[in-house]
C-alpha cells in the first residue's frame, strides 16, 4: 500500500480515537502508538490495511479494554 494512502488511514484513526476516547489527538497518538493492532497495520503481510477505519478503531478499543 502506498505510504501517504497508509498515512491517511492513521490519521483518520487517530481523530476517531481520539473522540471514542474523548482525549486530545496528540494523546490518542500515542495511544494508538501502543496498540499491537497498529504494530500489525504497519506489516502489509497481516492485510490490517485493507480493514475499514471503523473496524480497526473497534480492534484499538477492545484491545485497550
């Protein structure tokens, strides 16, 4: 996958965190950061990147529960 299509992709996950989890987007950076789905979405042989946003943010979250 292209970088700036991935780019994107983390970008809009980062906005969605942050308002799930009410908290500001650079904390929701560092949050997804920590995730071992974001780990997982930066390997292209897992296909994390071909997931919808909603799906992943669904994935971070009940990884953080």
């Amino acid at each position: 996958m292209r970088e700036s299509v991935l780019r994107r992709k983390e970008a809009r996950l980062v906005m969605k965190l942050a308002e799930a989890l009410d908290i500001s987007p650079e904390k929701a950076l560092d949050v997804l950061y920590s995730t071992k789905t974001y780990r997982l979405l930066m390997e292209p042989k897992y296909g994390m990147q071909l997931m919808s946003d909603n799906y992943l943010l669904e994935d971070i979250l009940a990884e953080l529960k």
